[in-house]
C-alpha cells in the first residue's frame, strides 16, 4: 500500500488550484516553466529518434548528459 503525503503541496494560480508531486514539479508549475520543460522534452526525443549509427548515439548521449549535470548542479545548489 502506497503511504500517504501527510502534508500534500498545491500550486494556486488565480482561481485554480494545481496539486504538485514534489519540490520540482511544485516549482515547475509555479514559475509557468511547464512549456519550456515540454519543448526540451521534445527536442531530446526529436534528437534520440534521429540516432541510427553507434556515433550519432554518443553525441546524442553526451549532450543528453551535460544538459543532466546542468540540472544536478541547480537541483545540488538550489535554496530548496
């Protein structure tokens, strides 16, 4: 059995009221940044589809990976 949040986040903008899952996606939807995360998303999956040698996959992958330790660096020194 899933354990309950004991004290669930919410996002309220205007009259509505968006439930969070975490600290990021809380962030996410506060700052509007949902478009942005949702056009990264699919230049990645646009740039995965168009692998189809080994080499194209590690460049695909090594930029995959610096666009990671990007996030990790803001998620490492962020305030939250």
């Amino acid at each position: 059995m899933k354990a309950k949040n004991k004290n669930p986040l919410y996002v309220v903008k205007g009259d509505e009221v968006h439930p969070a899952d975490g600290v990021i996606d809380l962030l996410i939807k506060k700052l509007n940044l949902e478009p942005i995360v949702n056009i990264l998303m699919n230049i990645f999956k646009m740039l995965f589809e168009s692998v189809n040698s080994y080499a194209g996959f590690m460049i695909v992958k090594n930029l995959f990976d610096e666009f990671m330790k990007k996030v990790e660096l803001f998620k490492r020194f962020a305030i939250i």
